[in-house]
C-alpha cells in the first residue's frame, strides 16, 4: 500500500508531525523525502554504479563469470558486496555465467597394459607450497570442419594451472607425450612429479613409460570408469569446452588450436578467477606461493 499520500495528510494538518508519522507507518524519513523529489534513492544510485561494474566484469570474461567469480573481482578492486546482492544486480540486466555440460571418455582402456598404482587417491588437495609435485592430464577433441582436434593436457594440481598441452590430428601416444614434454620444458621440476591419468593406452603404453622414466615422472592411474578418480582434468575439459570450444564452429584445426592458446595462457593461466584456489588465478595462487607469502582468501 502507498503510505505517501497519508504522510502529506498529516503534513499538511496544522501541527502534522512528519517524523511521527513516518514512525508509525515504518517508512525512513529519507525515503519519503526521496519520494517528494521524485529522484532515485542513494540505494539505487549505488546499485545503478555496482550493475555498470558487474557488467564490465562480466563483459571482461567473455559473458563465462558467474555472480561467485563476478564478487571476487569486486573484492580484489576494493569493493565488497554480498553473494546475494551481487546475483540480484545480474539477474536484473539479464546476466549469467555459463555451466558445463557432462562430460564424455575420450580415451580407450588397454586390458592388456600393465598398470601402475593410484597415487593419488583422489586427494587433489596439495599444499601451495607443493608446486610441481602432482600433475594430471586428459585427452578431449574438438570438432572443426576438417575433422577432429584432440588436446592432451598437463595442469598442476596445487595451481590447476596447465603447465604443458599439444593438439594434434590423432590419438596416438606422441599426443600426450609431446604434453607432457612440454610441460617438463617449460616447468625443470626439481625433483620426481606425479603424473596421474585414467586408464588410456596412451598412458599405459611402453612409450609413454619410458619417457616418464627418462624424467622422473611417477605414473600414476584411476581406477576402471571411474570420472572422479581424473576429476582436475574432467574438471578443465568442462571449463574449456563452456567457456570457449562449444560457444563457436571451428572452420580449421589452426583456428581451434590458436583460439586454445589464447584462452589458456592469455586468460585461464593468468587472469580467470578458480573457485578451488579462493577465487585467484593459477598465476597469482603460485606467485604467492614462491614468494612464500600466505595465499589470502576473498572473505
């Protein structure tokens, strides 16, 4: 019900009290003088300059960031709202992030394959400090007009970050091996790494053993169909599939494979926000922790 008009009554009433008729009514005296004015309230002034920032935001990755990674960004430029107001504002303009679809095997058991143990466990949970001790990867295909693109990755467990990637025309084991070659080039870990798949034949096979061996790399393997035995790496592929790889047609390999780079080391690397990591990116989550400073958290 409108409680304005009774306001003005009593205003206007020799002897009206304004401050006691708001009282009785339960309206702020701010907000009835708002009302005469016929302006917006300070509240919406401000939601007004909060929707224009979540909108940049928003905008800033790609339309992917959903109102938990569009409150990080907030708080890492100083402003701090709720998780509620936030989502409130983006569903009023029509804003959302993007969700991921299930995922699908890609890679073939080898029954015969001599396999090694589960050193993981499923505790993906590694220390900051633990950089470069436990790595995992997959294989996923793209689809283009010139046929199937397939992605072997390496991310870093403790960071999520991916260290080493390939793309290629096949699924032979060179797919996974130039991966993980690249990863160790780019990353020299120091000591013996933990590289962890599913049951693949690329992975279980002689090739790949050897050039695990030739490195230090402990082999490590899931169990028989079971997703979350591999959950950082499904978890990437979902990631990368929502956020880039399902959002467009791909007329050529070149196209997909140049998209892949940018968005992984021009965005998902060094800029996109992790829910695992506290909402920071692998970058800023593994500068903390050679730097030897606290990882803060975004309360």
């Amino acid at each position: 019900m409108n409680v304005y008009p009774f306001i003005e009554a009593e205003k206007a009433r020799p002897g009206g009290n304004v401050k006691r008729s708001c009282e009785l009514l339960e309206v702020s005296r701010s907000a009835y003088y708002q009302h005469r004015t016929g302006g917006p309230s300070r509240r919406e002034r401000d939601d007004a300059d909060l929707t224009a920032r979540i909108t940049d935001i928003h905008a800033g990755s790609a339309g992917t960031y959903g109102a938990p990674r569009v409150r990080a960004e907030l708080a890492a430029q100083g402003r701090r709202h709720s998780r509620k107001r936030v989502a409130r504002l983006m569903r009023g303009v029509g804003l959302c992030g993007r969700t991921p679809k299930r995922w699908r095997t890609t890679t073939v058991p080898d029954p015969g394959a001599a396999l090694s143990a589960d050193l993981i466990g499923r505790d993906f949970d590694v220390a900051a400090g633990q950089v470069d001790t436990r790595w995992c990867g997959d294989i996923t295909y793209i689809h283009t007009w010139e046929g199937w693109l397939y992605l072997a990755t390496v991310i870093d467990i403790a960071s999520r970050r991916v260290v080493g990637w390939a793309t290629a025309d096949h699924l032979r084991t060179d797919l996974p091996a130039q991966a993980l070659t690249n990863a160790l080039t780019s990353r020299r870990p120091t000591g013996p790494v933990i590289f962890h798949s599913d049951r693949g034949c690329q992975y279980t096979s002689t090739q790949y053993a050897r050039l695990a061996s030739q490195h230090q790399v402990l082999l490590s393997v899931g169990a028989r169909g079971q997703c979350w035995d591999n959950a950082v790496a499904e978890s990437f592929f979902a990631t990368i599939k929502t956020e880039l790889l399902d959002r467009r047609a791909w007329p050529t390999r070149a196209a997909a494979r140049a998209a892949i780079f940018d968005w992984t080391e021009g965005w998902y690397n060094t800029r996109r926000r992790h829910s695992t990591l506290d909402y920071l990116s692998p970058a800023e989550y593994e500068a903390a922790a050679y730097s030897s400073r606290p990882v803060s958290k975004v309360a």
